[in-house]
C-alpha cells in the first residue's frame, strides 16, 4: 500500500487517530515515548545493544547482518502483533512507524508492514524530531489564567468543575502524578520520568491552545515531585493573571483532614522530615508527636501555617504580583459554589 514520510505536524495529527508503533527498544520506550504509542520494538534491550556495539566497532554491514538474525525469525510475530493492534482501532489499514532517529529500525518494520499489505507512515527524523518539537511548545505565549489559594483550597476540584463546565483545563498534577508537596507521592502511581512528563504536557498543550480558549492551571511550584515544569512554560505562567480562591483558614483545615488525614503515619513522619529544615525544629517536632499521638488535626494545623506562609511568598515573587492577583472570596470548600464565585469575578473585572 505504500511507504509516506511525515513531517512531526503531519505526523501527530494523524496520530489522534492511527496507532502509534514505537519501534525502539522496550526500555527507551519505558523512559519516555509519544503519549499513547505502542511499544513495537524490532529488537530487545540486549539484541539493540549488540548491533549498536558491531556498528560502533565493526561496521554497518555486519550490524544489518547481526539484526537480520534477529528480525528474520520474528518477521511473523511482528506482523501478528501489528493486526492485534489494528483490531483495536478497528481494524484499521493504517500505521504510523517510528524510531530514534528516522533510520534503520523504522525502515525495516516499515518494509514489513506495507509487504504485509498496511498503508504505513513513517516520522521523519524519529523520536528526537518529537523531543525537538515537545521543548518548542513550552516557549509559545499561550493565554493562561491560574488557579489559585492556599493549600486546602480545593484548586484540583474547581480546576475539575472548569473542565466539566466546558473550559479549557490542563490538570499538571495529574500530569505529574503528584499533589505537589511533600505529602503529594502518598497512595499514587509512580511518577513519570521528567522526559516522559514533558512529552505528556506538550501534547496537552496542543490540544488545548486549539480550543481558541483562555487556558486553566492551577499554581504551582515549578517542581511537582520530581517532575519539573519546563522553565520557558514556567515564566509564562508566572505573568499570568491569578484567582486567588480566598476560603477560611478553618474550612481548608477541614478538607485537609477529610482528603490527607488517612495517609500513613510513618509515611507522614517521613515527608514531614523532609521539611524540618523549613518548617523549624520546634515545629517539626510538634507535628511528629501530633501524628504519634494520631492527633491529626493539631499537626495539619501547624503544617497548614507553614504552607500558607510559603505560597504568600512565592505569590509575591511574581512581577506585577498586585495587579495579576484576584481574589476571589468563597466560604468553603465547595466546587460548584466556587465556581460561581469565580465567574462573578471574571465577570466583574471585564466589565
């Protein structure tokens, strides 16, 4: 059916659509890959390295013989693999292709394919021509408006209750897999690699500049876990107009109770830790024996002053903090209820 290269634009539309063979090895794959691309590889993590030693050392020609020795007694679990794919999208006759760098592993998979009778599209540069275009959407001017408040405000809620309500959100916790303080690795899946974050984030940035919508965060540290939120995006951010969702120190204190409170005490001991240089000696102490005494909510008291003296800093390190920052005054912690306070404020500031 045919052999087309793609350029990464052409090459990620179409893949909104058409299954995604990443042809390298299984562990590049598991570092980072294009978001919901299948893992293809046309060799396994040892045979990629011998072939990449003979290339090295020997020369192309005996490294396309050691990998035919490989790709040839597989030739048909490969393509068995691809129609299993196919029956999943359904059973489409169209395949995207790529490697590394665009070179001799995607071109042999594609041989395969279109000998087989699929319509296969390749990339262009590979992998890295994805990593190039993934760093350029973090340096673009993308029209952010951020959620803001104090810890226990509920921001992930509201930032929830936007997108329900049809707004454009990109939830960068999620993203992280993250909650973004010391508590935030407790009862979640593994990080993404930094790599594989960023990739996830481009993508989300795609689709949703493509809404021709102001764009929802909430604010952030720059660094959520172990993930990094790439500089360029960060100083965007930071320049953007913040709602601060203002509720009582008392009601935060509640949901914080309500939504961290059955964490594991040791795990809680350790992250608090992790901050005792910050939070001060006395202080940590005070909230360790709290947490030992399963007195929950003396602890988050003192760890809730100190996250709110923190976010009040950061807030103020922004340019212009006085005249980006909105406050939005709300009674609790409630989202649909929030919601409504925070439009009337949109509302009041473009009047």
């Amino acid at each position: 059916m045919g052999i087309t290269k793609l350029n990464i634009t052409d090459f990620l539309t179409l893949a909104q659509t058409t299954p995604v063979l990443d042809v390298r090895s299984p562990s590049e794959f598991a570092h980072a890959h294009i978001p919901n691309a299948y893992s293809f590889p046309l060799f396994n993590d040892e045979e990629r390295k011998q072939v990449g030693t003979a290339y090295k050392q020997r020369s192309r020609q005996i490294a396309i013989k050691i990998g035919l020795d490989y790709f040839g007694p597989n030739m048909r679990n490969l393509v068995q693999e691809a129609e299993r794919i196919a029956t999943l999208h359904n059973h489409t006759q169209t395949l995207l292709v790529h490697c590394w760098r665009g070179g001799m592993r995607s071109a042999a998979i594609a041989w395969l394919l279109d000998l087989y009778g699929f319509k296969i599209y390749t990339l262009a540069g590979g992998y890295k021509s994805f990593r190039n275009w993934v760093l350029q959407q973090f340096t673009w001017p993308y029209n952010f408006q951020i959620l803001g408040g104090y810890t226990g405000s509920g921001k992930t809620l509201l930032l929830h209750e936007l997108k329900r309500k049809g707004e454009t959100v990109i939830d960068l916790e999620a993203l992280a897999q993250h909650k973004g303080s010391a508590f935030g690795m407790h009862d979640t899946l593994p990080q993404p690699s930094q790599e594989m974050f960023e990739n996830l984030l481009a993508l989300q940035l795609l689709h949703a500049s493509q809404s021709n919508k102001p764009i929802w965060l909430e604010d952030e540290s720059q660094r959520i876990g172990h993930n990094n939120i790439p500089h360029p995006l960060w100083s965007t951010m930071r320049n953007a107009p913040v709602w601060f969702i203002n509720i009582p120190f008392q009601h935060r204190l509640e949901y914080i109770l309500q939504d961290y409170g059955k964490l594991n005490p040791h795990k809680m001991v350790d992250a608090i830790m992790r901050i005792q240089t910050k939070l001060g000696g006395l202080e940590a102490k005070n909230a360790i024996n709290f947490i030992l005494e399963n007195n929950f909510r003396e602890c988050f008291n003192i760890l809730l002053k100190y996250y709110d003296k923190a976010y009040l800093k950061g807030l103020h390190k922004r340019k212009d903090a006085e005249q980006l920052t909105h406050n939005v005054h709300c009674n609790d912690v409630n989202p649909k209820t929030n919601y409504i306070h925070l439009k009337n404020a949109l509302v009041a500031i473009n009047q």
